[in-house]
C-alpha cells in the first residue's frame, strides 16, 4: 500500500486506511511509553507503558529502528560497554488531523532509552554537550534508514519539532538526495560534530561550504568510491557510519567503509 502525496495527505483531516494497536516496537519487550509532562530539568516524564495506533507499515518500520539501535548499543555502547536496549518514548502516532499522523503514517519519538546513563531525550540531547549529541544524530541517521523523512530539532520547519524526532512514510527510505533537508541535515550535523568542521550551520541547504564539509567527511570516512546520492545500498552504509560514530562518540575516521559490511548494510534497507 503506497501513501498519498503530501499535498493530498495535507489537505484532509479524516483518520484513513487499517491499522494496529501496539504497546511495543519490534519486541514485545521493548515498551513504548508515553510522555505526559517534562521535570524540573527539561527531560520527559514517561511514567507507564502505553498502547499507541499506527498503521501496521509504520509499526514495522519504526521496529526496524529499534532493531537496529539495539543493535548499536550492543555492540558499539558508549564508553565501550555492551548496553542493553529498555524502551522507546513516544509523543503520538495516528491522530486525525491533516498530515500522516492521520494515515497511522507518522510517530512522534520523544527517548530512546539503554538504561539510566545511555539514553537521547529528544528535549534535550540535540543541543546538549557534544558526545550527546552525536548520540541523538546516531538516533537520527536509524531512523533515516528506515523513514524517508525525519524531522527534528534541526530539521524543524514549523517550529514544532525541538522536543520530538518526527518520522513518516510520507517518502520511502531511498537513496539520500541533498534537495531534501532530512538528508541535508545529517550531513551538516555529521561534518559538525563528527569531522569538526567549524562555522557550519545546520539548516538543510547543500551550499557550497555544506559541499565542502561533505567533502572533509567523505575523506574521512573512506567513502570516495560510495556516493550515497547513488543507490540505497550506499545510503545505508554512510547511515551506519554515521551511527557508529555517534553512539560510540569517536571522531570521523575512527570508521571507515571497510568497516560496514555492505550485505549487512543491503539487509537493512526499506
């Protein structure tokens, strides 16, 4: 089942097409929970396990995403620990009002959680101290892989996403193309705070001091030969990457291509 167009899925504000009801993502033991409020701090408050409706495409998706940072705190935990995945934060899923939220097509994440002291609350981490933020961009490059857009607090068109990473179906997760700012973003984010280029900002146009960044990074990374405009299999190498990087807090480099298998970066994929 292929989604509308953005203009037809914006234009309307009718709940459509079947959908699930769920507690978990993935496994029936990774929870989801909603936040009902924030502390004293800025971080949000999940107090229990909830049922959140999605459509069944999206459940699988945003599945796959926990999958996979599971699979990262794993085996590329910060500080080099192997850590455990717990749960998910959620803001909402299906809600009728125009856009798809009302398809069941988009989810409002709001933490990521590997235990007490490994965790992204999407309030605060994105413009917190830099190994948590390259732990949120980490978060950010997952859900690439498996959302064709992702919104979030550099990414925020309407001034609505700084304390929520947005995903929806609204574009398959396809191969990067640098007229999208989802996929704009992630670079500049990546040449920022994992090749430490200065003075770039993060705003989703790929000009030229964005070119040059990409440039740094693509050096870095070993990936003169792996242009991830070119194919999906590409994208999802440079996604991994990114990922490694950020939740391991290493430096551009410490990784390269030759280090991501690309069958299991092909496995991956939408």
């Amino acid at each position: 089942m292929s989604f509308p167009s953005s203009s037809t899925a914006f234009s309307r504000s009718t709940c459509e097409y079947p959908d699930i009801t769920r507690n978990w993502l993935y496994d029936s033991g990774w929870k989801m929970r909603y936040r009902s409020g924030y502390d004293r701090n800025g971080f949000g408050v999940h107090p229990n396990v909830t049922s959140f409706t999605m459509h069944e495409e999206a459940h699988t998706q945003a599945g796959k995403v926990i999958r996979d940072l599971y699979s990262l705190g794993k085996y590329h935990g910060y500080a080099g620990i192997s850590r455990s995945y717990q749960w998910t934060g959620l803001a909402g899923a299906k809600v009728c009002k125009p856009g798809y939220h009302r398809y069941g097509a988009a989810i409002d994440f709001t933490r990521f959680d590997w235990g007490s002291d490994c965790f992204v609350d999407t309030a605060v981490h994105g413009k917190a101290r830099r190994y948590l933020r390259r732990r949120y961009l980490a978060v950010i490059a997952t859900c690439r892989k498996h959302f064709g857009i992702v919104l979030h607090c550099h990414n925020d068109p309407d001034g609505s996403h700084w304390n929520h990473i947005h995903v929806d179906r609204g574009r398959k997760a396809v191969a990067m193309n640098w007229g999208w700012e989802t996929d704009t973003t992630i670079i500049q984010w990546a040449a920022r705070d994992l090749a430490g280029v200065e003075g770039l900002a993060i705003d989703g146009d790929f000009g030229p001091k964005t070119g040059e960044a990409f440039k740094v990074l693509r050096s870095r990374f070993g990936a003169e030969d792996c242009d991830p405009t070119a194919s999906n299999t590409n994208t999802m190498i440079w996604l991994n990457l990114i990922g490694r990087h950020g939740m391991t807090d290493q430096d551009a480099g410490t990784y390269q291509v030759n280090d991501i298998e690309r069958h299991d970066a092909t496995a991956a994929r939408d």
